[in-house]
C-alpha cells in the first residue's frame, strides 16, 4: 500500500541521514578538539567571542547539511537503477518492492568502477536466468544434454513430431471405409468425426494462445503431443474392445459383387435389414474422442510449437527454419497414406488366416495397427520435447515481460490491439480464401482425376498426391533458402506474393483445358436427381443402381450396367441378347484413344504448378508473425486457428461437396435411401472445381494487394527484438 511505501522510504532515509549527521558531528569534534589543542590565543583578538560561537555553530550545522546532500546525491543512482525503463505505471509497484539491502547495495556500488558494475549486473542477471535456459525437467536437468538447447535440435524435433502428428489425419482417411464396414456406420458419421478436430481450435484457440505465451512452450507442446498419442490409442481400443469382427463372416456370395447383374437373370438381392443395425455407439465415441484430441495438437503444434521458433531463433534465419519445417511436415499426409495401405493388407486379427483375401468385400483390414504406432512413435518424441527448456540461450526478453503478468492480464488488449491491426486482419481473410481456393481443390483432386481420366482409385490418388507433395516440399526449401541468403524486404515480398497468387488464379483456369472426350451415358431424359436410365428396352428388366458395371456397345454409347442395356447372357468380357442394342457390347466404358496423353499433361502441369505458386510460402508466414507485437505472438496465432476453423476449415468441405454433387448424374440407391455418386457431368464437375479455386484465389489476390499497401508498417523482417533493444540503449548512452 501507498503507506507502507512511505513508512518504508521514511525510514530508510531517516536511517541513513542520521547516521551520516553523526558521522559528520563527529569529525567536526575531532577537528575542534585538535585545533583547540594545537592553537592558544596570542592576542586578545584570538578570544572568542559570543558572535565568534555563533558563527562556528552555523559552520558546523551548514558542514551537517552539506553531508547529507552527499548522501542523497548517493541516493540518486538508486532511483535510476529502480526506476529505469520502467513504465510509468509499473514504477510504484517497482518501488514497493525497495528493502533497505537494496538501497545498500545501490549505495555500495556507486564507487564501483563502471565496468566492473556492468559485469556484476551481467552475473546477476544470468544468475536469474539461468534456470530458465537449461534443458531438463524439475531436478533432472545433466550438463550432457545442455548443448541441445539449440534452434537446430528443435527444428529437427518440431519436424519429426510434425510428421509423426501429420500422417494421423491421412490415415484416417485411409481406413475410413473399413471403419464403416467394420462397425456399421454410415458416411455422414465419419464426416462428423472428421470434422471434430476442428472444434478444439474454435473452443480454445484464443484461451491456448494466450496461456500459452506465458507458460512453459515445449512443455505445452509436449502436452499437446501426449494428447495425440493418447488420441492414437483412443482410435485403436475399439479393437480391443470388441475384438475381430464376426458379423461379416457369415456373408454369403450373394454379397460378393463378383456376378454382374443381369436382365432377367440372377439379381443381387438387397439385405436391407443389415442397415437397421445399431451402430456400435463406443466405437464411435472413442474415434470421435480421439478426433477432438488431435484437434488439440494441432493447435499446440501450430501455435505454441511455430511462436517458440520464431522468439528463439535468429530473424535473419527464420527463413530457412520454417522452410525445413513446413517441408518436412508435408511428408505426414504421404507417410499417412502409405501407412494405410500397408496395413490395410493384412487381416484384423494377425494371428488368423480367414478363407478370403483382400479383394473379398468380407475382409477387414488391420485398421487399428497404423493407430497403436503412432501413438508410440508421438510418445517417444514428445518425451524429448518436454526437456527443452523455456527460453533458448540469448532470447530473453519478452519472455520475461511475458511472465511477470497474471494469467488473464493483458487478454483483452491484446485482442483490441489485433482487432486494429488491420494487417493482421487482411493476413486472416487471405488465409480464408487460400483454404477455400487450395484445400477444396485438392480433398476433391482424386475423385476428379478418377472420373476425368478414367484413372482407377489407387492410380488416382497416386498421381494426385505424391508428385504434388514432392513439388510443395522443393518450393518450399528452395524458396526459404532464397529468402534467408538474399533478404528481401517486406515490400518485395509481398509484390511476389501478389504475383505468384494471380499466376494461381490463371493456373487453375489452365487446368481446365486437359481433359478426355465427354463420355455420353445412354439415357432416355433427365429426372429430378440426374439421368433416366429406364426405358421400354430394359423396363421389365428390374435393374438396379447398387453395383456400377459400365459396358460400351458396338454404336460408341457406354450404358450404366449390362442389364440397363437389356443383356440376358454373357461369354467372358462380351454380353449378348441385349434388347437395347442390336450387337454385342464389351465391359468397361467407351474410352478416348488419346485420354491418357491428356492426363499425363495434367500430372505434369500441376505439380510445376504448385511448386511456382508456392517459393514464397514462408515468406507468408514471416509477413504475419512480424505485422504483430512480440508479447501478442501467441495469442495471435490462436485467434488464427480459431477464425480458420470457424469459417473455413469446417465449412469449406460442405461447401465444395455440394459443389461436386450437383454434378452427379447418376446416384447410387439401396433400400430407399441415396449413396454415392457413380457418374458425374464430367465438364460441369470440371467448371466448378477449378472455376471455384480460380475464383477464391483471384478474391485472395485482391487481398494481397492491399497487403502490399500497407507492408510498409513492417521495418526489418530479420531484425531481432534483442538487437534493437541493444541499440537503443547504445543511443541512449
């Protein structure tokens, strides 16, 4: 309180002043004593007098004055050292913190030679810091493993966990339809758990940015980390709950889709009591358990893991860091895939051998296997993380500003200060139409490639993902090592960046033009839901759309299956007797003799694509992290995730699935209920895919150039906090 401040300050220099006056009243009486025995009057004029008393009292009262003036003037430097630099209204409560061992150490330094004072704050401060900048937890923290708090060893360790945490999503995706078969769940329900790792972003993005400025990072990130391998297991305990699945064994062959449905022949009847099962509800919770989870991680991963880099790391080479960890990131949704289908080869119990292989619609993949390694994997890495310590060696300073605050002080200014940073703002609604631009894109690339190019699923997703991966992986450490060996200005990139966003736009308007000659269904005119297959020919045929089994007649025309097309018989490849064409007709669609020599332009213009549009990936990146203020870094990057989650990454596949099954022309129905889509108006698909990209990213474009205006507010991209508080204060002395 104000009077404890004064009682202490009151007493303090009462203390001092009254021991300085004695020391002064002191030496003047030796001086008296010593002058009274050394001199004796000579002469009359030598006798005191009454005024002459009076006249050395007032000496010795002036000469007591004079020395406690001295002694204030050795208080000065004590309100210099309490009160420098220090806020206005942090210096009462700075002052409060005074002790009487401080106004003595302030006053024993003050006859220190300057550089010897400058070392014995150096050591001081460093004696504060030091626990701090020490890799280890708790007690455990041996001198062998202090050489790794390096910026090195943490990139190296940040990647691989990005890696590790980035492959989950892929893998998901990948065993997702034997989770459906496996414990009888329909699409809507995977798209729901698919969905609720971007919840946890929506929830807590602000609340993890904020807290997390001003806890212990890599700890945090670790945390982060366990919850994902915790999410890994979540996934995988369905199977050890419920074992190997039994209800599919029973299926006889009238479930192998290996006869082809005939008119008037054998029809595959539909089983559709199977659907009214009940769902096996923990099996769900547990993936959707695991799904949130992991929506924690990767908020921790992006903004807790990427803040640390960028506060512990040199400016000048950020660069190159977030290039070789954006890279190696990339290598997650690959390795994911991958995973996928490895594991998927072998049976669900490995230690049974069922009397079906992997092509028999019974059979049930390993799903649960890729889930239990990376769940260990994540807790061998993660563990190491927690070792590094809060700050790197030499970067200090708003940390320590950072700590000094409570755990809700300063969230509300930190979020008026980003709510007026219009370039903070800008940067997030271009990272909006990025999202709706390139993500919708690609999710929807394999299925477009599949039916454009009458690319099988595997032959698809082959040349959709890898060559694209490689080329983002190249562009992005190309570009990174560019910009940290040249160091172009803010503005310069910027302009690139508006550059390379409308060879984007144009690119994606390029696509359009490889594509195979348009398949014509045959068909007898268009319904409310696509085409209108039947007609007098096959109307007494009962066919079905469960199974698509496309043949082409002799006349070019493709039909949906031999029994649309009126067959009764078949001899190999070829089917006869067929009511609605007059020859013989082949299995398989009426293909384009030169479809593969346009897909083949596709697969190479994309990745060359991709790898132009994204060399200045990293610069992006930079330009956000240094339009804020250091202490609002973290907070910041929450706010990010939580707008990306809540108006892009959530609504942007609903928005471009819609987009795609508008052009679906034929559905698939079973027990009175719609499935998927067997064939699409392939030039409609095409428009809206790429013609929707093109749009976003020409929205994205205009975006950018607004960016460029106003870049200028960014000084020094490679500049360090650290250095810039050196030279101030170098100008100050």
């Amino acid at each position: 309180s104000m009077e404890d401040i004064r009682r202490l300050s009151t007493e303090v220099v009462n203390t001092v002043l009254q021991t300085a006056g004695d020391e002064v009243k002191v030496i003047l009486q030796h001086r008296d004593s010593t002058v009274g025995e050394d001199k004796t009057p000579s002469s009359i004029n030598d006798v005191e007098s009454p005024n002459d008393t009076e006249i050395i009292a007032a000496a010795q009262d002036e000469e007591v004055e004079s020395g406690r003036k001295g002694v204030v003037d050795h208080l000065l430097p004590l309100e210099e050292i309490c009160l420098a630099d220090i806020p206005e209204e942090e210096s009462l409560q700075t002052f409060s913190n005074i002790s009487s061992e401080n106004v003595t150490t302030s006053i024993a330094m003050k006859d220190i030679p300057v550089g010897s004072k400058h070392s014995i704050d150096r050591i001081e401060v460093m004696d504060e810091i030091d626990f701090d900048t020490q890799c280890g937890f708790g007690p455990f923290k041996p001198q062998c493993i202090q050489s790794y708090a390096t910026a090195n060893v943490y990139v190296i360790l940040y990647s691989i966990i990005g890696i590790l945490h980035g492959s989950y999503y892929t893998y998901l995706v990948g065993v997702l339809t034997t989770l459906e078969k496996r414990f009888e769940f329909k699409s809507k329900t995977s798209g729901f758990i698919m969905m609720l790792d971007e919840l946890t972003p929506l929830f807590l993005g602000v609340l993890v940015g904020h807290f997390g400025g001003r806890a212990h990072r890599p700890r945090l990130l670790s945390f982060g980390m366990f919850l994902s391998a915790f999410c890994c297991f979540a996934s995988a305990l369905p199977y050890f709950l419920y074992g190997t699945a039994t209800h599919l064994s029973s299926i006889g062959s009238v479930h192998n889709n290996t006869s082809t449905e005939m008119c008037n022949g054998d029809v595959r009847m539909e089983h559709c009591d199977e659907d009214d099962r009940p769902p096996t509800l923990t099996a769900i919770l547990l993936l959707m358990l695991g799904s949130f989870l992991k929506g924690f991680g990767n908020l921790a991963y992006y903004a807790i893991g990427l803040a640390y880099l960028d506060d512990n790391a040199k400016k000048r080479n950020t660069p190159l860091y977030f290039a070789v960890a954006f890279a190696l990131r990339l290598l997650g949704p690959m390795v994911g895939f991958l995973m996928s289908s490895a594991f998927l080869k072998y049976y669900e119990n490995p230690f049974e051998t069922p009397d079906f292989g992997p092509d028999d619609p019974r059979w049930i993949g390993g799903w649960w296997m890729g889930f239990v390694l990376q769940g260990f994997l994540l807790l061998i890495f993660a563990g190491p993380m927690a070792l590094f310590p809060r700050r790197l060696p030499d970067h200090l300073l708003h940390e320590i500003e950072h700590n000094t605050n409570s755990m809700f002080d300063g969230l509300g200014d930190s979020l008026k200060r980003l709510a007026r940073n219009p370039l903070y703002m800008l940067i997030g609604l271009n990272a909006v139409f990025t999202v709706y631009g390139n993500f919708g894109y690609y999710i929807m690339l394999p299925k477009y490639m599949e039916n454009q190019f009458r690319l099988s699923a595997s032959s698809a997703s082959l040349f959709a993902g890898p060559p694209g991966i490689a080329a983002l992986m190249c562009s992005c450490i190309i570009g990174g090592y560019l910009i940290w060996k040249f160091k172009p200005t803010a503005k310069f990139l910027s302009g690139g960046l508006v550059t390379l966003e409308l060879i984007s736009t144009i690119g994606y308007l390029i696509l359009m033009i490889p594509g195979c000659e348009k398949i014509e269904m045959t068909h007898f005119g268009f319904g409310e839901e696509g085409l209108i297959l039947d007609d007098v020919c096959n109307l007494n045929c009962s066919c079905s759309t469960v199974s698509f089994t496309p043949v082409c007649g002799s006349d070019g025309k493709s039909y949906f299956s031999p029994c649309y097309a009126g067959c009764s018989s078949q001899k190999d490849q070829s089917f006869y007797n067929c009511s609605c064409i007059s020859e013989v007709v082949t299995k398989g669609m009426c293909s384009s003799e030169n479809c593969w020599s346009q897909a083949l332009a596709y697969i190479v213009t994309l990745p060359v694509l991709q790898f132009i549009v994204n060399i200045l990936r990293v610069a992006y990146t930079m330009i956000m992290l240094r339009s804020i203020k250091p202490e609002d870094k973290n907070i910041a990057l929450g706010v990010f995730e939580t707008v990306l989650s809540t108006v892009a990454f959530i609504p942007f596949p609903v928005l471009y699935g819609a987009l795609v099954d508008s052009a679906c022309l034929v559905w698939e129905k079973s027990c009175g209920e719609t499935g998927n889509c067997w064939f699409y108006d392939i030039q409609k698909f095409n428009y809206l895919m790429h013609g929707g990209s093109a749009f976003f990213c020409a929205l994205s474009t205009l975006n950018l150039v607004a960016i460029f205006f106003l870049v200028d507010r960014i000084k020094d991209l490679y500049k360090d906090e650290e250095d810039e508080t050196e030279n101030s204060r170098r100008g100050k002395t």
